[in-house]
C-alpha cells in the first residue's frame, strides 16, 4: 500500500469514527492515532515512526487536529479533512497533479507544433509573393 492510500484510509478511519460520534453521542478514549493506524493498517506492518511521520503529516496539512481527553491525545478530522476526503483525498489529488503535469506537456507540444504551421505558412506566403513578383 502506498503512502497516499495510507493517509486516505487513516482520514476515512477518522470520518468513520466522528459520524458515530455523532450517532451513538459517545467517545473511546482508548482510541488514539496511534491505535487507530495500528488497526486500519494492520496488513502493512506500520512502524511507530511511521505513525509518528502520518500523525505530523496529517496535523501539519490541517486535517486533523489533537484534542486532550482525560490526558489521552485523541485526533479529530477537521472540517478541512472532511472536504479533502470527500473530494477523493490524496489519491485523487496525485491523479488530479498528473493529470494536469500532461495536460501543460500537450498543450507545449501543440505550441510547438502551432508555431512550426505558422512558420511554414510565412515561408509559404513569402515564397507566393516572390513568385508573383519574378512572374511579371
């Protein structure tokens, strides 16, 4: 799993868990970013700095933030997380770069091709012209 799927599946973890809490009106305290990586990724075998690098990862791009609870850190998605999920996450936004990175390389190539047409057609012009004028 890559690391962008790893970060999408911890910030779907994260609405899953806020929708319940306001279902049920309820929260465990037991469940802190690091023991909710260790069960969402559990197939990867994430190391603890790996966690520590998401957890950072994630509070520095705003989408979660860290509430004290009882002296237990518990993360929260924020209003900015629930959007970027909702949008398609970082999956979506990796496509959405590289989808736009071809786009600028196509659009350069026409350019180029444009400008090559119009050169030809200068020449094309110039050359009527000449021949129009050494025709007389």
């Amino acid at each position: 799993m890559t690391q962008r799927q790893k970060l999408d599946k911890i910030l779907h973890g994260l609405m899953y868990r806020q929708f319940k809490w306001y279902k049920d009106d309820t929260d465990c305290a037991i469940l802190t970013f690091e023991y909710i990586c260790s069960a969402l990724l559990k197939d990867d075998d994430v190391e603890p700095w790996e966690i520590a690098y998401y957890k950072d990862f994630l509070i520095k791009d705003g989408y979660i933030e860290m509430v004290d609870d009882d002296g237990c850190s518990i993360p929260y998605i924020t209003h900015k997380g629930k959007k970027f999920i909702l949008d398609g996450g970082y999956q979506k936004e990796f496509e959405r770069n590289n989808l736009q990175e071809e786009l600028i390389k196509t659009t350069i190539k026409s350019n180029n091709r444009s400008k090559c047409a119009l050169l030809v057609s200068i020449i094309a012009i110039i050359v009527s012209i000449a021949a129009i004028i050494f025709s007389k």
